[in-house]
C-alpha cells in the first residue's frame, strides 16, 4: 500500500511547498480549508494521516480539528505553523492525535515526523511505494481488454505528454474542449476522465456539472488536471466531489496508481 496524507489548509505558497517536500516519498492530497471539502475529500481519499497548514488559516476554521478529533480519531494529524499560530490551536496539542510543527520546516523533519506518526520507517515507505505501483503495473498488464480515459484538455502540450504517460496501458480519447468531450462521451463512453479545469469558455467546471446531470455520463469518475492557482476556483471544483485532482506536471506514478485503483473490477 501507498502511504495517503491529505494537506488542507489555504491554496497558497506555503501550501504548495509542503506538498513539494512530501510528494515523492507519499501519495498526497491537497484540499482547501473549508469543512464540506475536507469531508468529502476524506471520504473518496481515505488517507493515513493529515496536515493542516495554518498559514493564513482563521481560527474560527478549527471546525476541522473538531471534526478529524471527533469523527476520526485513529488518523494521527499534524498541525504546521508558525508558533503564533499554532498558540489558536494549543488546545488540541493535549492529545497525543494531534502534534505540531513550527515553521519553517526541514524536508527530512517533515518526512520524518510523517513516519512517525503512521507508526512506519521511512525504508518500509519507500518498499510499500514500490510494491505498490509493481502491483498496478502487473494488474495492467494482464491479458485484458485496454480500459478506456478520456482526456479533455485545450493544451496540445499537455495532451502529448499525458497521452505519451497512459497510452501504453490505456486506450486513449482526446478532446481539446468540454463540448467536444461531451459529444464524444456519447459516442463512446470512456472509462475514466482526465480533465483539464483552466479551459477558456467552456471549463472544466462547466463539464463535470453537465456530465453529473447526464445519466448516461454522470458514474464515469473524473479526476481534474490543475495547476491550483485559483483558491476560488478550486474551492467550487472540489465541492462538485470529482475523484479527486492532480497537479501539473503530472507525476506518473501518482497518476497511474490513482486510476488504476479506480479501474479495479
């Protein structure tokens, strides 16, 4: 298995950073600091462990805290802050689910402290990591009909190099606008959609809305391809509960563990 951790907190650098530092050793997740996110997000995404960034973050959202500590109390979660921020939260601190870090933090601290916390060495990480993506490797290449993703996406750049990443496993579909993907669902209903939100006109927003009032296209599970750089926009993207979302550029391993868990039969 791979090593799951949900990074909420405001859509900014320091967010972005966290998640730099943490995404090659674990499957990460970023979420905005808004409490129907986050449990949605934990719901579809299931993870080990969390980390709350309290950059900017007001104290009135502790609605989070209170939620993790009284709805889920066997996920370890980490609060990371300045001391002056982490002093809103010092409540919390009193039991042994909850632990801070003062920033600015160490990679290897932070990566340490996620071991510790799920109770794993760094080593046995690194081993399940591998084994894992072995596995969805094997699994695909069993003697199987291809499964088919459809790829929405207006940058030809993009398209290539995520066509180049998948084609190898998948049947690919490519449509450079959400109309045009939409037309071509209905022609062929893929199994599984990559979908860029930064389109001009019609976005990917404005897709997964028409796709989840379709009844032929609203079961197909979507993940978003974003750059998060619109905490508004990302905000209102997560609240429509797509499968979750990856960062551009796309890292392979992420990508194709993702979709292979939601191609399982």
């Amino acid at each position: 298995m791979d090593r799951r951790i949900l990074l909420i907190g405001k859509l900014n650098k320091v967010l972005r950073n966290l998640n730099e530092i943490l995404e090659r050793t674990f499957n990460m997740q970023l979420c905005a600091n808004e409490l129907d996110l986050v449990k949605g997000m934990t719901k579809i995404f299931k993870p080990d462990m969390v980390i709350i960034s309290t950059a900017e973050l007001n104290h009135e959202e502790s609605d989070i805290f209170d939620y993790y500590f009284g709805s889920y109390k066997k996920i370890p979660v980490v609060v990371v802050g300045t001391a002056d921020e982490c002093e809103k939260y010092k409540g919390y601190f009193e039991n042994e689910q909850f632990e801070k870090m003062i920033r600015p933090v160490g990679k290897n601290q932070l990566i340490e402290k996620c071991c510790e916390m799920m109770h794993v060495s760094y080593e046995d990480v690194e081993k399940e990591k591998n084994q894992a993506l072995k596995k969805a490797v094997a699994k695909r290449d069993e003697n199987k009909p291809k499964k088919t993703i459809m790829l929405v996406d207006d940058s030809a750049l993009s398209i290539r190099s995520t066509k180049a990443m998948l084609e190898k496993h998948y049947n690919i579909m490519v449509a450079t606008s959400g109309l045009k993907g939409l037309e071509l669902m209905h022609k062929k209903k893929p199994d599984l959609v990559l979908l860029d939100y930064d389109m001009p006109k019609f976005d990917g927003k404005d897709t997964l809305q028409h796709m989840r009032m379709d009844d032929e296209l609203k079961d197909i599970p979507v993940f978003f391809l974003t750059a998060v750089a619109d905490t508004q926009h990302i905000t209102a993207v997560l609240k429509l509960n797509p499968e979750g979302y990856f960062l551009k550029p796309l890292e392979k391993e992420k990508v194709l563990m993702a979709i292979e868990e939601h191609l399982q039969d």
